[in-house]
C-alpha cells in the first residue's frame, strides 16, 4: 500500500484493503477536528498530519488556522484542526471560525476530541455539534489519566447511550489513532451505524422554542438548519440575531423580539438542558472514585497556587528558563556571530573583490551583515521557546497566570497576558503573535502596544557592549537597571494606557486550570519550529527588505555616511538630540535599530570609525557617560524593531493602533532619555 | 440552613450549589459553557485576599476574578464536611 513517507503511522496497518463489494471513497474527505483546549486535539492533529501540516490564518481573520493530509491507498483525508472552544456562541472569532467552517463547508466528518477526565464539561460541545448537519465521531483521549484519578469509563455503554461511535484513545502514546481512522472511514463508507440522540432544552421552555421555530422556518438561509437558528436566538446569540433580522419582514421580527423579551434567561436553560442531556448520557457509562481521592494535580498545586509560595516557584521556574537559555545559547550565539557569519562575509567579499564598491557593500555590509546578525539569534529563541512550551504543554503556564494575576492587575492587564508579555524576553515577535490567547480583543491589545518594552536579547546585547564602554565594573549594576527601567515603564505605560484608552475597564478573568500531564515531545517541538519558523520567516523578508533599504540610505548619495541622507537626517535632527546628550551619530545609530536593535553597535562603529574592539575606546573619549546613559535608555525604551512592527500590525488588524503604539514609545524613550540625561548631567556633571 | 452567597465569600473547601448567574448574555454563556449552570454543585478550592478564586465545577478547575465570582450566586450545602473533589 502507498503511504505518505513522512507520515507517521506508515508503519501500522490502518488501512483496510478495498475489495470487489467494498470500494474505498476516491478523492478526498474532509474531516474536521473539534474539542475544547486542553484535551489533547493537537497530539492527535499532529499524529494524523505529521510534517505534512501547514499552518496559516482563517481567511481575514488572526486566528490561527491548521491542515494536513493523511494518505493511504490512494484516498486522502484532509484534516481541518478547528480552534480548541468550549462551546459554539457568537461571543468569539473562534467560536465563530469554528461554527462556520462546520456550516457552510461541511466536513464528512467531525472528530471531537474529549478528555475523559473531565468528561462531563467536554461533553458540552459535542451537544452544541449535535444541532449542525454533521457526523460526529467521540475521540475519548486521556483514558490513562482519567483511569489514574479512579475514574472508569466504558466506551460501549457511552456509544450505545449516545447513538454515534465512541473511540477511546491515549493520544500521547499514539494509541487509538489507527482506530479513530478506521472508524472515520467505516462511517462515512455507511458501514457504522449512526443514530445521534439530540439534546432538548429544559421543558419549561419547550414550548417558546417550537412557537420561535414556526415563526423563523420559512425565512432561515441555507445552508442554516432551522431548528439550530430557533435555538441560537433564543439564546440571544448575536450573529444569527442578526442574521435573521435582515431577512425577516418587520412584523415577523416583532413577534420573535416580544417573545425574546419574555425569555431574557433563556440561555440558562439552554444550556442546562445540555448538562441534564449530558448528565444521563453519562450516568451509566462512568464510574467515579471513592470520595477523598487526592490527585496529584491538586497536590502540586497546593504550591503552585499558594498566594506566597506560588510566586516563588514561579521565580524559581522562570530563573531557571533564563539560566538555560543563556548559559546553553549564548556561547552559541557568539560563534555564529565571529565564526559562520564572519566567515560568510569574507568569503563572499574574496569573491566580490573584482564588483564594484557599492555591490560588495550592498551585499556584505547591508544583507549578510543586516540578516546575518538577526540569525545568530536563533539558538537563544530556540532555547527560550522550547523551556516556554515545556511549561505549557506541562500545565504550568495557567497556574503562573493565576499567581501573577494581582500584579497584571495593576498594568489594565489580567493573568493571562503574563505568557505573552514573558515571551518578549526571548523576542518580542512571538510575544505579539502569542497575544492570541487572549480572548478579550482590549486586553489582547494593549498587551500588543505594551509587548516592545520586554528587554529582548537584542537590545541587552547594545547594553552588553556598550555600558562596559561608559562604566567599566559597574556595567553589571547599569544593566540590571536597565532592565528595571523597561519594567517600571511598562506597568506605568499600562495603568496610563489602560486609563486613557480604555476608561479603565478590565476584562472578565475566566480561565481553566487543566490537569498537569507529562509533556508531549513531539507537541513541543512542532510548537517551537513553528515559532521559530515565524521569526526567521520576518527575518528573510521584512528585515532583508529594509535593511538594503537603510543601507542604502546611509550610502548614497555621497558615498560616505557621513554625507548619506541619512547622516544628512542625523544632522537634521541634531538641536532635538541636544536636549538628550545624542549627537547626530548617535541620531543615526537610534534610525538604524529599527531594523535590528543590534544594528545600534554596529552603525557606531561605522560613524565612530572603529572596529568593534576599539569602539569602547573610542566611545569613552568623544562620548560623556550622561549621553552614554541617556542613548542606552532610549534603546531600551525606543520603537519595535521592524520585525516586531510588522508583526503588530497583521495581529491588531489595523494601521491605527500600530501607529498609536509606535508613536507613544517614540515619545515614551525620547522623554525617558532627554529625563536621564539632564538629571545624570546635575547629578554627576557632564 | 441553606442561604444564598456570592461564590466569591465561600471559604476553601466549602461547596454550594449555582442558583443565578448576574450578568450579561456574553459573560453568562461563556461561564454556563464552563459548567455553571442552575443547580451545579461547586466546591471553592482557592479563595485568598483580593486576588482570583480557583473553584471546582463538574471536576475542573477554574480560575474566576473577584469580580466574576461575585456574579455567581450559590446555595451554600450543609454537608460541608470537608471532603474533596467532587
């Protein structure tokens, strides 16, 4: 049989041979994988498509968005990985991909992935699925831990009480998946019997809900199933609301509003009607633990959760990610820079000897040097994002969200931005994309303004060669406080931002704690390449692009940067750098971060006329430490890296707020350093 | 004596039963979706100071703000014998 090489279930038997009175389906299913976060959805997607997986974006909108192929003698399964939701409501872009996709796109199948330790509460989304047009198969993941907290589940009796075919499954040790496929294509062939029992609302409202239907039936669009809309507006979901307002005539519309009116709570027994369906569903399908059962999960979190002691675990757990980044990846990093990078530019320039002056510059100095230097930050993101997703593949990350909420708090923020705003240390890239966990579109933008004052490697490493120029031995003391300044601005940028832009207003702080469970490897490790990937991506296009771009202006039209437009920019700007201590040198070393922070060092060296080892020097004689201090503040304060700007923009949707963000940090380290430079300039004399 | 609380005055290990959910329609599907629905009995785990709660509904455990777990309103259940899980 023909398989896909890179899949991974090459090896096992899924497939069952077509025959004579048993023809395979030819072509392509579609399948959709459905389940709420946490269950393990992406172990099983992962195992199904393999490297064959292609992520991107649902069309228009910053959700992500998963396919892959699964292949076997010669039929093909294309496997669409819906957002993780806990239901189907209007109340978010996910919830909304989700529904869609299902509606208007119709799968063969939908898989929903649950975990059988919470059963009950998963079960939730499956009744939501019940109402669409859609198989369902029941993927029960998790068995093994819900076996470990005393909980025994018997699949038979849960498939013959549901009505649609039960596959248990322990997606981390890859068992169950050969089943699960059999089963998708035993259902869709016709052979699995299929005989769904739907959930009823509560009876006290039976009768509103038939009364709605009569009244919305002839106008429902297709491909709507009418008893699915009745049901969502009664639950006075927004978009079918609107959506049967446009195509009602007035007079029907008022009859379904009065009668909304008169069951403004109607959602609760919606949704209790569920949980009474769900609850005799599994009544006699599972047997539950003696009472005072204690789980480890519960153990480990008496700490992890403790007001006090969960806060320094916390600091314990995040000292230990930043130890290993930098005592593993830095040592890297510093060899990629002197030895490969340096070596490619030699090479390249031995070649380009015979080119003319501005080719070779263009090529040496603007792209491999430009590129090259973002590159070598590889091994520290590689490092950082895969001790990251460790920690949220463990379970840990929710716990560090609900520890740090009291002082997210404080910036207009609530506990879940921690993980984002945390990943800035290793880039601020991620830590904008990683923004997307947060639900409530105001806190996930202010965490997106408030993401670019996270030191990142790059702007420590201007520090790194720069405070030891203007303060010998007490660099150390300058960085750290460096650091501290970046974090002082950023909770004042928030509260003040929040306050502004927001009236103060907080979002709704709803969040699961799951279960802690061993990390999936495979999950960390697609995980971290494709974070990994996301930033090398902006490297080959947004960085190379400006970099030729800025190379270009600081070369012509004179040929030296010092007569280059942007020296000439440099100078221009000078009576405004006065006020920070910046001559026009240091004016055109800030322009030249925007690509790369890094950048800084290196056009120094250039305008100061220095190889890199004597730029310390150099700097110490033309340069007072109050400006040395001043020009370090407003690196580490100053506007997002290209990279990080692009970045911005795709995740807010809009130019508006980039450019809101842009400019409040322009101001924010410009007033910063002109703040630090006159009062080191009293403190200190010039 | 069974009396009608905010969620977020139960004390750890005391458990209740949902009776209302205050708030808009919004907020009230995302957290009837999570299991806190009329008559589901909840065990607070959690409660410290004026920081978040962390509560165990339909045996998961979540986080709710202050605020949030106000807008709860439960049945306290006298058997509160300390006993966990549910």
């Amino acid at each position: 049989m023909a398989r896909r090489a890179n899949s991974p279930l090459a090896s096992c038997d899924c497939c069952t041979p077509a025959s004579a009175d048993n023809p395979l389906p030819t072509g392509t299913i579609t399948v959709a994988l459905a389940g709420q976060p946490n269950v393990g959805k992406t172990t099983v997607f992962n195992l199904l498509t393999g490297l064959s997986q292609h992520v991107g974006n649902w069309p228009g909108k910053t959700v992500e968005q998963k396919t892959g192929f699964y292949a076997c003698d010669g039929w093909t399964m294309r496997i669409v990985d819906l957002p993780g939701t806990y239901s189907l409501t209007a109340n978010s872009v996910e919830e909304q991909v989700a529904r869609d996709f299902i509606i208007r796109e119709r799968p063969d199948v939908v898989v929903v992935i649950v975990d059988a330790a919470t059963l009950e509460r998963n079960l939730y989304l499956l009744a939501e699925l019940l109402h669409l047009p859609a198989r369902v198969i029941l993927g029960l993941n998790m068995v093994d831990v819900a076996e470990q907290q005393g909980l025994h589940i018997e699949p038979h009796v849960l498939q013959a009480a549901l009505g649609i075919p039960v596959v248990p499954m322990v997606a981390s040790r890859n068992q169950g998946i050969c089943e699960l496929v059999r089963t998708i294509v035993g259902l869709v062939r016709g052979e699995i019997p299929y005989a769904p029992r739907r959930p009823e609302i509560r009876e006290d409202h039976q009768q509103v809900l038939a009364s709605l239907e009569e009244i919305v039936g002839p106008y429902v669009p297709s491909p709507y199933p009418a008893d699915w809309v009745s049901l969502k507006l009664l639950e006075g979901d927004s978009e079918i609301t609107r959506l049967v307002q446009e195509r009602m005539p007035q007079e029907a519309w008022e009859q379904i509003q009065s009668i909304l009116h008169r069951h403004e709570d109607a959602v609760l027994a919606v949704a209790g009607g569920r949980y009474d369906w769900i609850g005799r569903m599994v009544r006699a399908a599972v047997a539950r633990p003696r009472a005072g059962h204690i789980t480890l999960t519960e153990r480990v979190d008496r700490i992890a959760t403790h007001p006090f002691w969960g806060l320094v675990l916390l600091g314990a757990v995040l000292a230990v990610a930043f130890w290993l980044t930098y005592a593993v990846a830095l040592p890297i990093q510093r060899w990629l820079g002197s030895v490969v990078v340096q070596g490619i530019a030699e090479q390249v320039g031995r070649w380009l000897a015979p080119a003319p002056g501005w080719l070779s510059g263009l090529i040496i100095e603007g792209i491999i040097g430009g590129v090259g230097s973002m590159l070598t930050f590889a091994p520290i993101l590689t490092l950082f994002f895969a001790t990251m997703g460790f920690l949220e593949d463990v379970g840990y990350m929710a716990r560090a969200a609900y520890v740090m909420d009291r002082f997210m708090h404080l910036l207009g923020l609530h506990g879940k931005s921690f993980l984002p705003l945390f990943l800035g240390f290793g880039c601020n890239v991620p830590a904008v994309m990683g923004t997307r966990i947060i639900e409530e579109r105001r806190a996930r933008l202010l965490t997106i303004l408030l993401a670019p004052l996270v030191p990142c490697p790059a702007r420590m490493a201007v520090v790194a060669v720069l405070a030891p120029a203007f303060f010998g031995t007490r660099a150390p003391w300058v960085s750290g406080g460096l650091v501290f300044l970046s974090l002082f601005a950023l909770a004042l940028s928030g509260a003040l931002l929040n306050w502004i832009l927001f009236r103060g207003e907080r979002a709704a702080f709803i969040m699961e704690l799951p279960l802690y469970h061993i990390p999936n490897l495979r999950t960390i490790g697609l995980l971290v390449w494709q974070r990994l990937l996301a930033f090398l991506r902006k490297a080959g296009t947004v960085i190379l692009a400006v970099s030729i771009v800025v190379w270009a202006l600081s070369h012509f039209p004179g040929g030296t940067i010092e007569e280059s437009l942007l020296g000439r920019l440099g100078r221009w700007l000078s009576p405004v750098g006065a006020w920070m201590g910046f001559d026009w040198r240091m004016i055109v070393a800030l322009l030249t971060s925007f690509i790369a922070k890094e950048n800084a060092v290196a056009t120094l060296a250039v305008l100061y006329g220095a190889g890199r080892e004597s730029l310390p020097a150099l700097l110490r004689a033309s340069v007072s430490p109050a400006s040395g201090l001043a020009f370090l503040v407003a690196t580490m304060l100053f506007i997002p890296c290209v990279a990080t700007f692009t970045v911005m923009r795709q995740e807010t949707g809009s130019w508006k707020w980039t450019l809101i963000g842009t400019g409040f940090l322009l101001l924010l380290s410009l007033a910063a350093a002109a703040l630090v430079f006159q009062l080191a300039r009293l403190l200190g004399g010039a | 004596m069974e009396e009608l609380v905010e969620l977020s005055r139960l004390a750890p290990r005391e458990r209740g039963i949902v009776h209302t959910l205050v708030g808009g329609r919004g907020f009230v599907s995302r957290l009837a979706a999570l299991g806190f629905t009329v008559g589901a009995p909840v065990t607070m785990v959690r409660n410290h100071g004026q920081g978040p709660v962390i509560v165990l509904v339909r045996d998961t455990r979540i986080a709710l703000g202050r605020g949030e777990a106000a807008k709860v309103l439960v049945r306290r259940r006298e058997d509160n014998d300390g006993a966990e899980g549910e």
